[in-house]
C-alpha cells in the first residue's frame, strides 16, 4: 500500500495540497473569529460556502495541528473547555439559531457523538465550518497571541507572509 494513494473518503492530511484561496479563506474564518470581527466573518463566509467542503477539510487540519501544540504546552484543554470556549467564541457572532446550531452541534462533537453533530448541523455543511473555525480560534488563543497565531497557521498551511 502506498501513502501517495488517494486519502480515504476525501480526509484532508497536511500531504494533500488543496488551493491557497482555500487556505486563506479558512484561516480568515479564523481570524475573524479570533478577533470577534463580525463584519469580516461576514465577509468571509460566502467565500467559504463556494468551497464548503475543502474548507472544511483545512480547518480539521488546523485544528489538529493547534490540538498538538496545546498538548505539547501542557497547557489543560478538556472536551468541556472546548465547548464553553466555542460557544463564547461564537455568541453574537452569527444569527441565534445558527449559533444554537454551531454550539450544539460541537457539544456533540467534543465529545464523540458524530451522529447527534449532524443531526444539530440539520444538513448544512458550514456548522461545521463555523464550529472549527471558531474551535481553532479558541484553541489557537490558549497557546499564541493573536498576531502569530495568524502568522502560525499561514506558515503551518504553507502560505507566504
């Protein structure tokens, strides 16, 4: 079996090499989220919904890249962290049942009930989107200060400056 094959059922890992407008648009939804700029989310979010799935794809890769780094700190991040960390991170940030969406949807997801995600999700693909993006904004907060987490992950995603 070779490890140049195709991954599986279209999981994103830091080998596959999806387009920088990707790239850049999720780490805008992290920024955005990073910085609680309601106007820039809202600005990058039909960027985002044009490339759903791929954006999706490099924000489960940024989040297991800032997951890494929290271990690596020693910095303590539990499943009920991450999900008073993601509801805060998104409260006023998007419209009400959305952010019931997004911040129920992860209390399931933080804690392995996939199943109960997507029935929270209700078929749309970006609360999921909103969920990692406002995770990896969280995430990314406990270990770096906003102006390099932003740089972190652009160098992290292979992008210049």
């Amino acid at each position: 079996m070779s490890s140049d094959d195709n991954t599986p059922r279209g999981e994103q890992t830091p080998g596959n090499d999806l387009p920088d407008h990707v790239k850049e648009t999720a780490i805008a939804l992290v920024s955005a989220y990073a910085d609680h700029n309601r106007e820039e989310l809202d600005r990058v979010v039909p960027r985002a919904a044009d490339d759903v799935d791929d954006v999706h794809s490099e924000l489960k890769v940024i989040a297991a890249f800032l997951g890494r780094r929290v271990q690596g700190t020693g910095v303590v991040w539990k499943p009920a962290d991450s999900r008073e960390a993601v509801a805060r991170t998104v409260a006023e940030m998007l419209p009400p049942e959305l952010e019931f969406a997004v911040s129920t949807a992860w209390e399931a997801h933080s804690v392995g009930e996939e199943e109960a995600a997507e029935r929270f999700a209700q078929g749309d693909p970006m609360v999921f989107v909103h969920m990692l993006a406002a995770f990896c904004a969280a995430i990314g907060l406990a270990v770096y200060k906003r102006a390099e987490l932003v740089s972190t992950l652009r160098q992290v995603s292979g992008l210049s400056g």
